[in-house]
C-alpha cells in the first residue's frame, strides 16, 4: 500500500487518478492515516496538496477529521482541495450508508421470514433479532410505517 500511495503523490496527474483503483482495494482507515501522516512531514506544497485530493478520493469516513483541519489552512490552494475533497467524502459515505440500508432490509426481510418457520426456537430467535432493527417493534405489532 506505502508504494502505491508513495507513488500516487509523485505521480503526474492522469497516472495518479489510474492508481485510485488499485488503491481501493486496501482499507479507507488505512490509507487516511497513511496520508495524514505523509501530509505532516511533507515539504512541498505538491505532496501536501496530492494527500489531500486522495484522502478525499480514498479515505471515505476516515478522512473527516483530517480534511475539516485543513479547511484552516492559510494556504487557499489547501483549503480549495479540502472543500472538494470533504464533498468526495460524504458522496462515498452515502453510498456506503445506502449499500448498508440495502442489506439491512434484506436482513430484515430474512427475519420476519423465519418468524413463519415452523421451529419454534427459529421464530424466537428471529423475533429477537428484529427487535435489533429500526422500527422492528412497529413491524412485530403489525403496524405498517
């Protein structure tokens, strides 16, 4: 992962965009604190700026922190890039939500399924579950939201 990201900050600007793939692959918390850290001891305003732009590509939620501190920037070419790099964040993390709602509900329907299985340990166990899920005491009693 270190060679890729070392080599995304150096890279020309269309070869660092064909490494956002590659890099995808490892983990977001991973690569934010990678970039955060390479951004405190980087000492041009190139490199600084490329951990900014790809923490925002690659860091999702685990980037936040790191891309508000540079909103306080004094340099505005940083602050330009935090802004845009905190949108690419919550577009992923939306995404990310939206995918976990999805398969949320797909095991939610999975459960009240099981509630009309015809062992009885598997419907109380089911009824257990659901009542871990959002509105899960609205659907037991039978009152549709």
């Amino acid at each position: 992962m270190a060679a890729k990201l070392t080599e995304l900050l150096s890279a020309e600007p269309d070869r660092a965009k064909a490494l956002v793939p590659e890099l995808r692959l490892f983990h977001p918390r991973e690569i934010a604190s990678w970039l955060e850290k390479e951004f405190q001891t980087a000492d041009s305003a190139r490199a600084k700026a490329r951990c900014v732009w790809a923490a925002g590509e690659l860091g999702g939620r685990f980037s936040l922190a790191f891309l508000a501190g540079i909103a306080d920037s004094p340099e505005s070419e940083l602050r330009r890039l935090s802004a845009s790099a905190l949108g690419k964040a919550a577009r992923a993390i939306r995404a990310e939500d939206q995918s976990l709602s999805e398969a949320l509900e797909s095991a939610r329907q999975a459960l009240l399924a099981l509630q009309n299985d015809p062992a009885p340990q598997v419907r109380q166990y089911a009824e257990k579950a659901l009542l871990e899920f959002p509105s899960a005491a609205t659907k037991l009693s039978g009152n549709k939201s």
